[in-house]
C-alpha cells in the first residue's frame, strides 16, 4: 500500500457495509460519487476536519467490512480511508496488525481451532488435522490454527465465523441476539462522546467447546444451526454446588453469586439480586466518599500488575484537564484466562454498574469497553444490558435522576494480545496500529484522546460493587493485608472440573487444584499464563497472593493456573509459549521483535535434546531472555522468557 489512494474500487456491499455504520457521504472528498450535478465538490473541500475527528471510527470500519465480505479489499480499504480521512498507508498497517483480519480474499467462512496451551494438552494439533483431511478452500471454509479463543475450561475449542447475512448467530438467547448490534452498536462515539446507534450483526458465530472433528465440521458448514453454546455458569463449578465452596459462612462466593442463579439478560432479576445497591451508595458517598473506600478496601488490579486502584483512581480524579474517560480492558487474551469472559456472560449488568462508579468517581462522562473480538456471546450479552440500562435511565443524561451524566460505547477488538497493555489498547480505540506507549506521561494524565484515562479490566471494577455494599473494612477482613478481598482463578488442563473459581486470597495452590480435582500424575503447574510461571508438584503449598507468589519466585498473574500431568510434553508446551510471543509481538522494540524470534529458534533446536547437547542452547536462551527482559518496552517482551526460565530451573526440562 502507498500514501496515496489506488485504483480499487468498493463493491457495493463493501460500500454499504461501511456507510452502514458511518452514514452516507456528504461529498465526493469523504467518498461520494464523483459524477454527480454537485459542482460545490469541484470549488472547495468539505467534510475534512470532521472526518479526521473520527479516526477512532476506523477499527469499527474494518469489523464491519470483514464482518459482512469476509475480508478487506484495497477499494474497501480505499473507501474507509476516504471517509475518515486516513492515509491508506496507515490503515493498511492497522488492517494487518490484527489476526482476524485478512487483506487476502478468502472464503466466507473461517475456522479457529485453537492451538494454544490448555487446547494442546487436550489434542488440539490432532483435532486440527483431522478438521484440514475434511475440510478447506474447495467447502468454503479456511481453518486457521488460532491462539488462545478464552474457553480454556472447554478445551480443544473452536469458534467458527462466517460472514454476510445470517438469520441467527447461533446462541441461545434469540431475544438478545435480535437487538444485538456490530461493533459500537451500544453507542458508536467520535471520542468526544457523541453516541449514534449502530447497525444489527449480520456474521454468524458459533462457538464449538469442547470439540471433535464431527461438531467442527457440523459447525463450519451450518453455524447457524450448530448446537447451543452450554450457559455461562457452567464455567464455574463453585455456583450451585457448597461442595466446592470451601469458605465460612461468613464469607460465601461475592463475585460469582449470582452466575446461574440470575438471569444475566433481566435487569429486573438483577435488581431483585441487589443489582444497583453499589451505584445508589455511591452517589450517596460523593465522588471522594468512593475512592476513599475502594482505597481503604485495599483493592489492587486483578490484571497481573497489582498497582492500588484506588491510588489510580484519585490521580485521574485530581487532574484539572477534561474530559476525563474510562476504559475497561475485557481484552483478556492471556492463554488460560477466561474469567473475563464468564463474569460477562453470567452477570452482564453487574459490569455496567461498576463501570458506571468508576466513572463517577473519576469525572468521566463517557467510558469505553474493550472486547475481544473472540468473545461473541459476550458481546451479545453485554450489549444487551448496556440498551437496557440506557432504556431504564441507568446510563445516558441523567443516570437515577441524580444528574450525572454517562454511556457506554463498545468496542471490538479483533485478535492482538497487545492490545491488553493499557496505552495499546489506548491506540487501538483510537484508530492507530496497537503498539504500546512509552511513559510517562502515564495514563492518568494523557491516556485516550490524549485526555486523563482510568482504565481496569472487568475483575477490578466487579470488585468495587462488595466494596460499597458490605464496606471498605468487611471487604478488607477477607484475604490477608497485603492481598484483600476475593480472587478469581481460571483453572485448566489436566483436572476434572475446570472453571473459574472464587477463594479468598491466601488459600493455597493445593486447596485450589483439589477443588478442581487433578487427574493423572501432576507433573508441573503453570501460574500467570504464558507470562508467568511454572511450579513443581512439591510446591503445592504456595499462598495464592501477590506476595506469597513474588516470595515463592513466580507470580499470581490475571489469576491462570494451569495443570499439566506426565503424559503432556514439556518441551513442545515451551516451543509452543514461544510461538505465542514470536506471533504476539508488535515488533516496535528490537529487543522483543527480535528476542522472541531468537527464543523460538533456539527451543526449536533443543526440543528433543537433553544434557550437555541442549546447554550451548540453554546459555543463548539466558542471553536472549535478560536482554528482553531489561530492554523491552512493554510487558510482554518483559515476561516472554519468564515460563521458559522457570522451566528450565524448576523443572529441569533438559535434563
């Protein structure tokens, strides 16, 4: 692609799915037809200085081109670089940043079989093979081998998309799947929160967990007609069942009490279950009166880095620049992770109203949530409850009639585990490639638009609504000082039921994995995902806490705890975390564009050697993995050599 425009032409669906959620054009400088009796268009240009405000409209943009052909053609991508007034060079570079785009024709529909950790445990490269020896271009279909979908609990998984119209994406909830709109579709804001209502979903999805070559096919060729995704609560064993809750009765499940006892598409049965009990504290309080208590609470962020929320949330209150925003990261894409995903899916409205304190507590007026595009039910549900609340006077001009002012605007990602870095993430609502930010300044004083950001992923802010309703110093009795409140743990592979489970922080790695009951002989735990580390069979009796963690030389993470018996192959589990960051790389900094090649190159070579021939290989590793460690810019160059080191110490993986 050039800076300048080509010669491809838009087809008219490609034109009429961009005007669909653009609107039409208003001259032939932002993509009108030329020949029309217009002749203002020929004496100045029109429409420039707004089309360049919405930039932010171009991820959308490229969602709803792939969403409707399949893939983005140079004249489409032509088309939406005229509307919006972006170089083509740029959004090409943005087009191909994502992994469920595609520049290149392909059919229609595409399989994701996912190949990553929990679903190779579980014999995804067989259940690839065998999908390929029946499926492919001359079906209409295109497998592609996909990273972590977030249904590690349900692994192999596979999630098939198929483009244009469809009567139904294939859910359950009919009711909601109607009013369901495209990305945006909450309310499609400009960045300066100006909502316009989007258009309905016309792709279908069908999302096929725990799969086998018969359900893949099935689902490939009829999505539509594939077989009902099981409910959300499934996904947490602990709801329903007081065998697995192995807590006091003074301390039941918080988090997860209301995942398949409410229904998540009723704002009736969420208020009748305490739904908007926080939100009317909260106004109650004041502003101030909330951070105090999300401070005095002790609440950290649950995505991995732990740094003090309310700490966060006063330095964005504080700051005299305006507008402030809110962004919540449910771009949850740490293989292993899906607790995100099942909170959204099981009490939907309990993330609108927690957004909607974090929002007051701050200044914002307008917030914004990040989803990942491999989330569809989730997309779906949250949707839905955003429409609702707004009908019901719940987000819009004048929220419980107390005069505060907020909305909801959505947004879809489309496949970067990057964008789960806050200041990427930051870049991608905006409409630029996903790449981190150097800081300062942080984003407390320049995050979106340039404007003070609060941003915390969907566990956080589910947190604040027990600190409001039980208070600052009953939320903070539960866990220990240091690491208060509950914890979500995402537990898979090799045990008999995986899910997502709530335990107060300081309960043990052990007393987690005999809820979840491990099958085989347990040959290595993997905390933190691919970003963390692994633990020895021995070492059962690790505190889950932040610092029971850091002092046991691994770390807690987003809350993955992975199990992994004697039959799975270490080796290839590494070369397979190595994968993952070569692929996930944004390539902006040498040190982790190239250091993550290095370390895939070097596993490679050693992946059945032991002793002595694998130490030459052992020694390049070390080397790669501190100059990553020390020199890249973000946390995902930072953390690429932290599983494979800990394997190699902890493990012994080429003994």
């Amino acid at each position: 692609m050039d800076l300048r425009f080509g010669d491809g032409k838009p087809t008219d669906e490609e034109r009429a799915a961009v005007d669909a959620l653009l609107g039409p054009p208003e001259s032939s400088w932002a993509g009108a037809d030329r020949g029309g009796t217009d002749t203002a268009d020929l004496r100045w240009a029109r429409g420039g200085r707004e089309a360049r405000d919405r930039r932010d409209q171009l991820l959308p943009a490229l969602h709803a081109l792939n969403d409707r052909v399949g893939w983005i053609s140079e004249g489409a991508l032509d088309y939406v670089c005229r509307r919006l007034t972006v170089p083509p060079a740029e959004a090409y570079g943005v087009a191909t940043f994502y992994a469920m785009f595609s520049v290149r024709p392909r059919p229609a529909t595409v399989l994701h079989v996912c190949t990553d950790l929990a679903c190779t445990a579980a014999g995804a490269d067989e259940l690839s093979a065998a999908v390929a020896a029946r499926l492919g271009p001359e079906n209409g279909v295109r497998i592609e081998r996909s990273p972590c979908l977030g249904l590690c609990e349900r692994a192999p998984a596979a999630l098939v998309i198929r483009a244009g119209a469809s009567a139904r994406p294939a859910f359950e909830d009919e009711a909601v799947q109607a009013e369901s709109g495209g990305p945006g579709a909450a309310a499609s804001g400009d960045g300066n929160g100006k909502g316009r209502r989007g258009r309905p979903i016309l792709h279908a999805t069908a999302v096929c967990a725990p799969a086998t070559p018969d359900t893949a096919v099935h689902a490939a060729t009829t999505p539509e007609s594939a077989p009902t995704e099981p409910a959300a609560h499934t996904a947490a064993p602990q709801t329903g069942n007081p065998a697995l809750t192995p807590t006091t009765p003074t301390t039941p499940l918080i988090l997860l009490r209301r995942i398949g006892t409410t229904d998540p598409t009723s704002l009736d049965d969420y208020r009748a279950h305490g739904g908007y009990t926080a939100l009317r504290r909260a106004f109650a309080l004041g502003p101030a009166g909330v951070i105090r208590e999300v401070t005095d609470a002790g609440l950290v962020g649950r995505g991995g880095a732990a740094f003090p929320t309310g700490r966060k949330w006063q330095a964005t209150a504080a700051q005299p620049d305006h507008p402030h925003y809110l962004v919540c990261n449910a771009d949850e894409s740490e293989p292993g992770t899906f607790k995100d995903r099942v909170l959204m899916e099981g009490d939907p409205y309990s993330l609108v109203e927690a957004m909607t304190i974090a929002a007051y507590a701050t200044g914002a007026h307008q917030g914004h949530l990040y989803l990942r595009g491999e989330y569809p039910r989730a997309l779906a549900r949250i949707t839905h409850a955003v429409r609702q609340a707004r009908t019901r006077g719940l987000l819009g001009d004048d929220v419980l009639g107390q005069g505060y002012a907020f909305d909801i605007e959505i947004r879809r990602g489309a496949g970067a585990y990057i964008c789960g870095e806050e200041t990427a993430l930051f870049n991608s609502i905006e409409g630029h490639r996903g790449e981190p930010r150097s800081k300062p300044p942080f984003p407390v004083e320049k995050g979106l638009f340039g404007k003070p950001t609060v941003e915390n992923n969907v566990e956080t802010l589910v947190n604040v609504l027990p600190i409001l309703t039980m208070g600052a110093e009953a939320y903070a009795a539960i866990g220990t000082p240091d690491s208060t409140g509950p914890k979500l743990f995402c537990v898979s592979g090799t045990v008999a039921r995986p899910g997502v489970y709530e335990l107060p922080f300081g309960a043990t790695l052990g007393e987690l994995l005999a809820l979840a009951g491990v099958r085989g002989n347990l040959r290595a735990v993997l905390l933190g995902g691919a970003a963390g580390g692994f633990v020895r069979p021995d070492e059962l009796d690790i505190p889950l806490t932040f610092e029971g963690t850091r002092e046991a030389g691994t770390t807690l993470g987003s809350g993955v705890v992975m199990a992994f018996d004697d039959t799975v192959p270490l080796p290839r589990l590494l070369l397979r975390i190595a994968e993952f960051f070569r692929d996930e790389s944004c390539g902006q900094c040498v040190p982790c564009r190239v250091g993550t090649v290095r370390q895939e190159e070097a596993l490679h070579r050693i992946v059945d050697r032991t002793g002595t021939d694998a130490a030459p290989y052992i020694a390049l590793l070390r080397e790669v993995g501190r100059a990553m460690r020390d020199a890249s810019i973000c946390g995902l160059g930072q953390t690429a050599w932290n599983a494979v080191e800990s394997a190699i110490d902890r493990l012994g993986a080429y003994r």
